[in-house]
C-alpha cells in the first residue's frame, strides 16, 4: 500500500464543499430579492443540488422541495403537489377546454404559492418534468408571485426546451484544477507524502474525473478500500462514465455478493432503496436487505433522504444497474411488476417502465395506454403522447392494437411537442393499404394537422383532403373541410375551389348538429370573406361577436379575433386588424391560452411593422424566433417579418425559397413583394419587377386581388 493510501480517512456520505464562491454569492443576491426565479443549469454529478442545499441551508423561509421523475404516475404538477403534501385537487368545477383547465390549474397553483409564502420552492431535475410542470415555470416568469423564490436545478441538451427569457440563469461548470486539489484534500489527510506525489495525483484526478465533485468524491472514496492512487494511470482515457464504473466495481467488490445483488435489485426497481420491495423481488429477508442497504450506505453508495434510502446520484445508480447481467435485470424487472400489479390503484406508469424493460411487448402495451388515458383524461396530452411513443416500437403488434393506439398518438400528439416523432409512425401506418377506412380518415387527418402546425402547407393539405372521403362523422369532416377552406395555405388552388369546401363545410356541420362545429364553419366563413376584400366582412364578425354566437366558447373567440386579424393584415384593413387584436389579446390574457399567445405575438409583429414602430421591434422578434417550439407554423413569417425590417435580401429570399418548398402561399405572396421593393429600390428595377410579376401571377392563381395591392404599385412605379 503506498504512503498516500496509507493516510487516507472515510469521508462523509456527503463530501466537503469547496468552490463556487461566485455562484454562493450570486444565489443568495437572487434570494434576497422579493421574487427570484432562478435556474442551475449543467451536466450529472457537476454539483447543482449540493449548491442548492448549500444556498438554503440557512433560509430563513420555508423550502418545499420537489423531485421531478419519468417515473412518476401521470398528474400535471405532481413534483409541486408531492412536495406541497397537497392531496386535495388543486381545482374544482367543471372540465372546460384543455387550455383552459390548464391555465386554470397553472393560476390555482401560483395562487396556492403566493398563500404559502414567503417560500421557497427547490424544483430538482426539471429536464424530467410533466408538461404542466414546464408550464409554470412559463406562467410564474410571465406573471411573479411576490415572496417566492424558485430555485431550478436541469441538466441542458441542444433539443431541450428553452427557459423564459425572464428566468436567471447560472451555469454550474466543473471544477478547476485547484479546486479538484482543495476537494481530493479536504477528502484526504496526507502525512508523508511528497508534494512532487502530490502534484501528480491531483494532476491525474483532475484529468479523468473532468473536475465534476461527484465523480472526484466517487474515486478518492474508492482509494480507502483499494488504496491504489496508480490506478488513476490505468484508466484509459475517454468518458467518466467508464471511470465511474471501475471505481464504483471496485468499490462494490469490498462489499460483498450479497450487497451487491441488493444494490443490483435496488437500482432496477427505481431511485429509492426500500428494503421491502427488495425482499420481495429477490425472495429474501427483509432484516437481510436491511442490513445490506446500511452497509451501502456506511460506504456512500447511499444516503438518507425523509426517513428513506436513495441513491447518492443518478449516475450512481445507472453504474450499479448497468452492473447487472442483462438476463438478471430483465427478471428484476417482472418481478418488480408482479408486485406492483397488487397495488391498487395499479401505478400504470411504473408498470409499463418495467414491463418494457422485462422484454414483454404486451404487458408494456397495455400499462403504456392505460398511462396515456390517465394522462389524456387529465388533459395532459404530451404525457400521454411519450407513453404512445414508447408503444410503436413492436412492429408484431396486430393490426387493430396498432391502429387504435395510433388513433390516440394523432389525438394527443397534435397539441404537444411530441409532433415530430408522431408524424413517422402516422405515415408508416398510412402506408398499409389494409388500414381500415374509419382509421384512415382520423389518422390522415391527424397528420395532415401536424404537418401543417410544423409549416409542411402543402402537404399537411394534402394530407387532409384525402382524409376526408374516409371521415365517417360529420363534425369531423365538416372542421376538416373548414381548414381546408382557408386560402392562405396552399399555392395553386383557386378561392373558388376555398368557397366551394367551405360550403360543403357548411353542410356536414349542419348535418352534425354540433354546436362547435358550426362554429369553425363561420370562422372560416369570416376568413375567407376578409381575405377577398368583402366590404361587408367588418361588419359580420362585429354581429357575431357581439351577439350569443360565442357564448360558451371562449377559446374559439379568442381564436376566431386573431385568425380574422391575420385576414385583415392579408388586405392590408390595419384598422380592423387592430381592433381584433386587441379583443384577441385581452382574451387570451384573460384565461392564460398560452398556445394561442405566439399567434397574438405574431399579428402585434405585423400591424407594429405596417404602423412604422420599430423600436425594440427586432428584439422581439429575435426571441420570437428562438423558441420555435411553441408555433413553427408561424416561424416563416416571423422571418419574412425580421428580413423586411432589416432590409435584408439574403433573408427574403430564404424566405422564398422556404415558402416555395412547402408549397405555401402565405407569406411567399409578400416576401416576393418585399424582395422586388427592396430590388427595385437598391436600382436593380428589372429583376424587382420580375418578382412583383411572380407575387401577382400566385395572386392570380388564387384569384385574391386584394393579395396583390402592393405588387401592383410597385410595377406602375
């Protein structure tokens, strides 16, 4: 053993905290301020909740922690009901609208907060976080709940969801070097060893652990069982995960095969350690396991959290498991969910984790859409898509089972992010010539909806107008038929072919009997009289917003304003357009729609741009533009919005050139129209007027004159 090794003393279960001065101070700047929201961003085991706990070890306000899990059964905010200990429903009434309910949940939350405080809410790992989770970090950044601070700990990945532009944000870097060598020897008590000794270890450790405290801690902990600091030298070079494996390996063979086999079990059924489930899966005592939790624990393996074992870290527990012969986890894993099976009410979502990972496609299934229709019957539908998703990977699946689960993926994956994995898996069973006609008509047109909400025009129309034949219900066919009448979609097709769908919309929603299906027809009806000019289309949304039409639809109202808004914008009747944003926008305010507030964004960027306010106006734009998540339907014309501000030619025609390959007719008519003006007025009039010839010949094949006012101009200059 060499003298190093020789001197080394057991640390802690949780080690020595050094560093991080300058994130401390910036924590507790944040935390002394009437609200802070606030984000601790960076990869595994860098040290986000050990700062977290070190910032509020001293609050002088209440701290509510919640642990956000993939696990976890669905309910929107569960990670804030768990740690509030709420067990009463945040809401009561009746079911309204999905963004409704949401915003209502969202609003009943933050009020809750707001009784509570001054508070402080830690908010672990919100990369794992419910949609509705997600959320209220969005509503708390948009409107702050004075005497609460919101500490956030996620770890980042380039297709992550972007925070609020309002949210502070602190990234939590690995250690340097002199800090790694301030953590080893806090750790360590050295009595004869030689600096030069000294040196090349903290050298050697810096080096392979990439200075993250976690991994550090792991490594100096093994060199009090193996007591070899040589072995820094042996680990190849690459990725910690595989120097945390060595370590953890070796660590793990001091204590044993029963322990081992324990720990193994434990990191299968899930991130606690709870001795009975253990017993019951490995068929062994209780006292047994008990014991060998503890002696995990006296190693650091594990440590106390409320009264209960946990793993140290995520990546502990990932080593230990991926520790475990294949065979052996699969088995843990149905044995785990035997035993949840007794459980009532069943954790479907657990169940299906297990199942999934036991090798058995049927029970999986079946624990998988159980879970989606618990998450779709509390309007959660991207919970209930990730669980959808994670079905269509067993393509020996009969027929019907495949469809029916596809059918709910379209329903919930059209307003969830969950779009693109979605559509794949939409066109594949499109594909089947065998798809029954019913199934053939929900899923085109749950596709069709998708491709055009990603920007896809053409193809999303098309999509939905061979849908239609197979569309056995009235009101289904009869809101398919009003998207197809709108005449800002697609190049190529007359409005006269617009007008004749909307009249056959008309028709089905009568047939349909169903209120709001008639109501999408005269939403499109009002569109398509705005977008040809009608003289007369001004006053008919007046009537129908003031009268009973809407009464009980708040969220089509909404809609309604901002759609006949962007028609207005089209023909150029800013004054009507103002009008309707303004109506739009106090109710999308009013009720929290969140997914219809990058809509009233965009047509505020259109009028703002026609009324000449240009101030902040790029600004706006460019966060507008960093968050395409929440419209990509709308990112084109936010584009053509900030290339025409700009002056910018390479941006325009960027724009064209998009618009063109997707076959849509809007904005291609005004980014055409822009580039010819910026042409002709940088002295390049012949191939301006080429392009003002090209706006007008789409506003001819459209047959919407009113398209082409600015077109027109431009050639009679």
């Amino acid at each position: 053993m060499s003298s190093l090794a020789a001197s080394l003393a057991l640390p802690s279960a949780t080690g020595p905290f050094v560093g991080r001065a300058e994130l401390l101070t910036a924590l507790r700047a944040e935390l002394a301020k009437p609200y802070a929201l606030v984000v601790l961003t960076g990869e595994a085991g860098v040290g986000k909740t050990r700062l977290v706990a070190e910032v509020l070890a001293d609050s002088p306000v209440p701290v509510i922690v919640a642990h956000c899990d993939d696990l976890r059964e669905p309910q929107p905010l569960g990670p804030l009901l768990d740690g509030l200990r709420l067990t009463r429903p945040l809401v009561d009434g009746p079911p309204l609208d999905p963004d409704a309910d949401r915003a209502r949940l969202l609003r009943a939350m933050a009020a809750l907060l707001r009784d509570r405080g001054p508070l402080v809410v830690a908010l672990e790992d919100l990369q794992m976080a419910d949609p509705a989770t997600r959320e209220l970090v969005d509503h708390l950044a948009a409107h702050p709940v004075t005497g609460l601070t919101v500490l956030i700990t996620m770890r980042e990945s380039p297709t992550a969801r972007p925070l609020p532009s309002a949210v502070r944000r602190l990234p939590v870097t690995p250690l340097g070097r002199d800090e790694v060598a301030a953590l080893a020897t806090s750790l360590l008590i050295p009595r004869d060893t030689a600096a030069a000794t000294h040196d090349r270890f903290v050298t050697h450790l810096y080096e392979r652990t990439a200075g993250i405290p976690f991994l550090v801690e792991e490594v100096v902990r093994s060199l009090v069982t193996d007591g070899d600091v040589e072995q820094f030298r042996r680990h190849p070079d690459g990725a910690v995960p595989a120097l945390l494996r060595d370590v953890l390996q070796g660590r793990l063979s001091y204590l044993g095969d029963t322990v081992r086999e324990i720990l193994g079990a434990a990191a299968a059924i899930g991130p606690a350690a709870d001795p009975h489930p253990i017993a019951v899966v490995l068929g062994a005592g209780e006292h047994t396991v008990a014991a060998a939790l503890a002696q995990a624990r006296d190693a650091g393996l594990l440590h106390e959290r409320d009264g209960r074992l946990w793993f140290r870290h995520t990546l502990a527990r990932q080593v230990v498991y991926e520790l475990v012969p294949p065979g052996t986890r699969r088995l843990l894993h149905l044995r785990a969910a035997r035993l949840l099976e007794e459980q009532k009410p069943r954790p479907v979502a657990r169940l299906a984790h297990h199942y999934r990972l036991a090798g058995s496609p049927a029970d999986h299934v079946r624990n998988a859409e159980a879970a989606a229709d618990l998450a779709a019957a509390q309007r959660d539908d991207a919970t209930a898509a990730r669980f959808l998703l994670a079905t269509t990977v067993y393509p020996d699946l009969p027929r019907p089972v495949r469809v029916r689960l596809a059918v709910k993926l379209g329903r919930s994956a059209i307003e969830s992010v969950a779009q693109t994995d979605a559509i794949p898996v939409l066109r594949r069973l499109l594909a089947d010539r065998r798809l029954p006609p019913g199934a053939r008509g929900d899923l085109g047109l749950a596709l069709g909806r998708m491709l055009r909400q990603q920007g896809d025009a053409r193809e999303g129309y098309d999509e939905i107008e061979r849908a239609v034949p197979y569309l056995r219900q009235h009101d289904r066919r009869a809101r398919a038929l009003a998207v197809l009448s709108a005449p800002d979609t697609v190049v190529g097709r007359h409005v006269t072919e617009h007008q004749r769908l909307c009249a056959e919309a008309a028709a089905e929603a009568a047939l349909s009997g169903d209120p709001s299906a008639r109501l999408a027809v005269l939403i499109a009806q009002l569109s398509l009289a705005l977008e040809t000019g009608d003289p007369d289309a001004g006053a008919a949304i007046t009537a129908a917003l003031a009268d009973g039409t809407f009464a009980g639809y708040p969220r089509e109202r909404a809609r309604a304003c901002l759609n006949w808004a962007q028609g207005a914008l089209h023909t150029d009747r800013t004054d009507v357009a103002a009008g309707l944003l303004d109506t739009g926008r106090r109710l999308v305010d009013d009720a929290d729609y969140e997914r219809l507030r990058p809509v009233v964004e965009l047509t505020a960027f259109g009028l703002d741009l026609a009324a000449g306010r240009h101030d902040g106006l790029v600004e706006r734009l460019l966060h507008f533009l960093a968050r395409p998540y929440r419209l990509p339907l709308a990112m084109a014309d936010a584009r053509l919005h900030l290339a025409r501000l700009r002056r910018d030619e390479a941006g325009l025609r960027a724009v064209v050139a998009e618009a063109t390959r997707v076959g849509a007719v809007w904005p291609l008519v005004p980014a055409r129209t822009a580039l010819a003006d910026l042409l002709i007025s940088s002295g390049r009039g012949e191939e301006g007027r080429a392009e003002a010839r090209a706006a007008l010949d789409l506003v001819a094949g459209k047959g919407l004159p009113a398209w082409g006012t600015e077109a027109n101009r431009l050639l009679q200059r």
